[in-house]
C-alpha cells in the first residue's frame, strides 16, 4: 500500500509532457534572412531555449522531434511525437516574403492550429510553403489530406484544447516581445495531422525582414521568446486543469 502511494505521489508531481518541433533541417533549410541565416538553424535554436524554460518553469519532459541539423520527414515527426504520448506539441518556424517590398514590409508573429481551410489566403500561402518539403507527407495523405484533417476535427476537444494552447502562447509572445501582432489563424499543415494531443505551429518573427531578422539572432530575444511561450503554456495548463476540475 505504501508503494501504491508513493507510486502515485510521483506521478501526481511528475510534470507535463511537451514536443517541441524544429521546423526543416538537413537539405530543409527554410526561409534565409538578408545575411544569409537559414531557418532551420535558428527554429533549433529558439527550440531549445523554449525547451530548457520549460523543464526550468514546469519541471516538463521536453523532447525535440530534431536536436541537430538532421531531415526529419513530417509524417515521422507526427508518429514519433504521438509514441511519446505528449501532453501538448509546438512546432517552430520564422516566416518570410519572397519579393523585396514583402519582405520590407511585414513583420511580426503569427500562430497557427489545425483546420481544413486556411483562414485567409496568407495563410493559406504559409501552409503551402511549410508543407513544400518533398516526401514529408503523411502517409497516404496523397490526394486523401482532407480526410486525414477532417478525423482530427473530430476530436472536438483536442481542436478546442489548440485553439486555446494558439491564444495563450500568441497572447505572451506578443506581450513579452513587443512584435507586431499578426494574429491568431487556422491552416492545414501537415505537421498538426494525426496528433493526439493539441498541437500548434509558431512564426515566431519574419527572418526575410531585415531588422526582424537581426531581433531573431539575437541571444537576448530568443531568451524572451522562450520566456513566452513558457508563460503561454502554464497559462494553457492551467485553464485546462480548471475546466477539468470543473468536469470532475
């Protein structure tokens, strides 16, 4: 009996469970700043500052579905992140525009959660360029990704539960950073098909816009960056455990 409690005791403290995911890597570089930094790298780095603030905030179990520059398919990001049964999955990336006067012109931080449809046709154009990377598809989702997007919708709460993770981590991105807030939105990537867990996408700033660019290389702001989203996601746990102890 008092191993069944001390069993449970250990439990009852253990901490989240969280997935971060890196956007691209290996012959995936992403988008690529005036100065020639490439995406992949930098979405590693931000990952893992995101990751030590979490295990510092929550005493959470971070694990990165890549920790070095390596070509991680999205259909296996989604299956290695379901096998390790997590309690929520953040995937990280920097935006860009592809012409001169875009890439001058915007800036900022948008997130995204999983829908069937884009939001906007500039979301629609996001989903397109991260889901561009060749033989990353789910699989099977060849000519069938609308039914693969429309079974996750059906797990109404866990669409509900990204909606919610997309607002309180946006929300404390916007407020610690000071970015231009480009909002909440809904797109259909495929790295958020098939979790089982709620799941978001971050732009967390536009590496094509020059001055953005240099905030995102930058040690001290990828430092409040972390801060953020770590503040997003113990707001987010902590309006769950509310409803769920309201359930209870």
């Amino acid at each position: 009996m008092l191993l069944a409690v001390g069993l449970l005791a250990s439990v009852a403290l253990a901490g989240p469970v969280i997935v971060l995911d890196p956007g691209h890597g290996g012959s995936q570089d992403g988008a690529a700043s005036p100065s020639g930094a490439l995406e992949k790298n930098v979405a590693l780095t931000v990952s893992r500052k995101v990751k030590a603030q979490l295990e510092k905030d929550l005493k959470a179990t971070v694990v990165l579905t890549r920790d070095s520059d390596a070509l991680v398919h999205l259909s296996e990001r989604v299956t290695a992140a379901n096998k390790r049964k997590p309690d929520l999955f953040i995937s990280i990336h920097l935006n860009s525009m592809p012409t001169r006067k875009q890439q001058l012109l915007n800036d900022g931080i948008e997130t995204y959660f999983l829908s069937a449809s884009a939001s906007g046709e500039e979301a629609r154009k996001v989903a397109a360029r991260e889901n561009a990377e060749v033989g990353s598809a789910p699989k099977g989702a060849s000519g069938d990704t609308l039914s693969f997007i429309l079974a996750d919708l059906q797990r109404s709460e866990t669409h509900a539960d990204s909606s919610r993770l997309a607002y309180a981590v946006h929300e404390a991105l916007i407020a610690q950073t000071g970015a231009t807030d480009r909002g909440v939105q809904q797109a259909p990537f495929y790295v958020l098909m098939g979790l089982e867990a709620p799941a978001v996408l971050v732009e967390v700033g536009f590496i094509s816009h020059p001055d953005e660019a240099k905030k995102l290389a930058d040690a001290a702001y990828q430092d409040k960056v972390a801060q953020a989203i770590s503040a997003g996601v113990q707001k987010f746990l902590s309006q769950v455990d509310a409803r769920d102890g309201k359930k209870e």
